[in-house]
C-alpha cells in the first residue's frame, strides 16, 4: 500500500491499496440472513472484508458485493462455495483518504471525486465514515499522474 501523510493538514493521508478483490453475488434471496451468512463464513476462516454493498432488484433479489484481500481470495472462494459462486475481480485497487471531520467538509470528498470524474475514474464502490472515504476503481484507470493530481488537489 503506497501512503502520502500530512500530519497537520484536514486530509492526513492518501493511500493505494492495490492487494484488493471485488466478490460478488447476484441473485440472492432477500431479508433471510444470506449476507450475515455470507460475512460469517468468511469470518469463520479468518478473511474480513472491507467495501460492503446491497442492491436490490424490483423482483427482492439482491447483489452482494464486497472487497476482500487478493491473497485471502482461494481461501475465501473454497470457504465461499457453500453459498454459490460469486464473480470476482482482483484488477482493482481502493483509493483512501484520511482525515478529521471529513464528514463536516463536505469539499474534501467533492474535490476528490471531482479529480477522479476529471480523469474519467468511475468509483465501483464507495465508503465514507467520519475520518476515512475510500473507493474502488479498475486499475486500468489509475496512473501515476492521477496520483499526483489527488495528492496535489488534497494538499498533501
């Protein structure tokens, strides 16, 4: 994980995860524990995961889509086969900054996505908490020189 701090600054740090797996199930049913189910099984050998989402489907199905990391991936997948067979993508990274209040500086997660969209980056999946918002992108779309964009914009 490549990481820029500032320790005196709002945006305290960015960093590159690039040991990420995007695993997803589609068609799952709905409202009956699957993705406790799901989380458990991983959680029983070890493997926590990190960018978490649902969707539903007009029908009540829904996707499930989380990251986990790349070297956990056989492991998970063998623990995984119980439920299905998920999708799975491991050429994506996770974009992270991190800071104090990000949350009450609504600028900081504008002007960071408003680099990405610049640069024709679209977010697979996003996280925010009050002092970290990440997000999952193909790696194909991230360069060194968008690096240094959002390093630059996030005065780090």
């Amino acid at each position: 994980m490549q990481r820029n701090r500032k320790e005196d600054a709002l945006v305290e740090d960015f960093s590159v995860s690039r040991n990420e797996t995007l695993v997803t199930f589609h068609d799952l049913p709905p409202g009956q524990g699957v993705v406790g189910d799901i989380l458990s099984t991983l959680a029983a050998v070890g493997i926590g995961v990190d960018l978490i989402s649902e969707t539903s489907r007009e029908d009540g199905r829904i996707s499930l889509s989380f990251t986990m990391p790349t070297p956990s991936l056989d492991k998970g997948l063998g623990a995984l086969s119980t439920h299905g067979k998920p999708l799975h993508d491991s050429l994506v990274l996770k974009l992270t900054i991190e800071g104090r209040n990000l949350r009450t500086n609504p600028a900081i997660a504008a002007e960071f996505f408003r680099v990405l969209g610049k640069n024709r980056v679209h977010p697979l999946m996003i996280s925010t908490s009050e002092n970290r918002i990440s997000t999952l992108v193909n790696n194909s779309d991230f360069n060194p020189q968008l690096e240094e964009q959002i390093i630059k914009t996030l005065g780090l």
